[in-house]
C-alpha cells in the first residue's frame, strides 16, 4: 500500500478586526482546508482570529481552537510550539490539509513563524504556503487616515522597549516610530508623549474593527488604563506632519 501523501499547510492572517480583510487567494485556501487552527490567549473568552472572520461561512466542525498562554520563560513557549507543531504534523501526516490563523501578517511579529520553522523541520518536504496579511499598523493607518512615511521620512517598526528612556532614544533618531506589544507599558508611554509634546501628533488603535474599538488621533487625551494597551498600535510622529499639498 503507497503512503498518502502530506497535507498541504497554509498560513493566513486575518484582520486584524474588519471582516473583509483578507486575500481572495487565502480565501480560497480557507475554503479548501480540511482542519483551520485558531489561536486564542488564555486570557480571551474567543478567538480574536475567528472573529476577524466574521460573515465567512465555515463549518464548525473544521475548527480547532489553540490556548496560547504568552509565558515569559522561553522554555515553556518553545514546549508549547514544539507541541502543536507535532499536533498539527499529526493531520497533515493523515493527509488532511490544515490552515493556521493569525492575527494581522502571517511573519509580522507573529507566532505562525515558529509554527512553521518546527513544521518544516518535522515533514521537510511539507507542501506550504504562507499568504501575507494586513498589519495591525497598516489597518490602523488607514483607520485613522496617518500615513506611516512621506518624502524621505524614517519609520520604525518597534515592539515596545521596558523603559521610556529607550522609547524616547528610539524616537529622537526616527521620524515616525510604530509601536506594537504595548501591553501594560501604555500608561508611560503616554506620559512620555506628554513630556516631549508630541501627542498632538500620534495616533492611537485598539481592536479595530472588534468590539471596543478605539481610534484616537487625540493621544494626549487618552486614559492611562493599562488595559486598553491590549492589541492596540501606537503612530508616533516626533514633528507636525508637513504641508506638501500646498504650492
């Protein structure tokens, strides 16, 4: 008897909130995939990713949900990769094709990277795809009508630093910073915006598109709530945006 032949294993982003945010090639995998992998924090009630798909017809039955703990220690984190690659190896070992959701780019700061990489070196000749997303900063560009770059300006794309005084060396060497992972750190990264008068000029999204959506473009208004720094992005701009449409 010959053996079945691997599954094929797609990488797609969605969202990040909106329904309608995803590639009509990717769809097109979703629709063909045996098994979808969703993940979920442990913290959520519901898959932020199957939200983000919201008003695409998929039968239930195809849904695998994924608890995602974010530990620190890096040794449970690679435990856990290390296990759901094996789990998703499995299927694809049966023949079944699988899907795996993530939440704005596939390889943007995105955990589906490592998913890969483990499956990769499991089943080297993995048939696989990985269909490019649209970016929490990009979506929150356009949410709040910021551009992230003109003329020659300089953009950062920063995972948040553990202190403001390397935001704030981060800033003065960058025209615009993007800020992703706030997290708990939003409440002096605010106060530091404050401090270098430079609020007026940033913009803030969380959960675009989801319940308890927040779009500012009045930062230095903006709660200290550390809660609201949860899948939120920050556009920072260190100067007022200038004029180009004016003679």
């Amino acid at each position: 008897m010959s053996a079945i032949a691997l599954g094929h294993f797609w990488g797609i982003g969605v969202g990040p909130g909106p329904a309608g945010y995803l590639p009509l090639a990717a769809l097109s995998a979703l629709q063909q995939a045996d098994l979808i992998f969703a993940p979920r924090a442990r913290s959520a009630d519901a898959s932020v990713a199957l939200q983000c798909l919201h008003g695409i017809d998929i039968d239930a039955s195809r849904l695998r949900e994924i608890e995602f703990n974010m530990d620190p220690d890096r040794s449970v984190l690679q435990s856990h990769y290390a296990t759901l690659a094996e789990t998703i190896a499995g299927e694809l070992r049966a023949g079944r094709s699988v899907a795996y959701l993530t939440i704005g780019d596939s390889l943007t700061y995105s955990t589906y990277g490592y998913i890969l990489a483990a499956l990769c070196e499991l089943l080297p000749t993995l048939p696989h795809r990985t269909f490019p997303g649209i970016t929490s900063y990009a979506a929150a560009a356009a949410a709040l009508g910021w551009p992230l770059g003109e003329g020659k300006e300089r953009t950062l794309i920063l995972p948040c630093p553990e202190s403001p005084a390397e935001l704030q060396q981060e800033i003065a060497t960058h025209d615009i910073v993007v800020l992703m992972k706030i997290g708990h750190r939003l409440p002096w990264v605010l106060q530091l915006l404050r401090e270098l008068d430079i609020a007026d000029y940033c913009g803030f999204a969380r959960r675009i598109g989801l319940p308890g959506e927040l779009l500012s473009t009045d930062v230095g208004a903006l709660s200290a709530d550390a809660s609201i720094g949860y899948l939120a992005t920050m556009l920072i701009r260190k100067t007022p945006r200038e004029r180009r449409h004016i003679p």
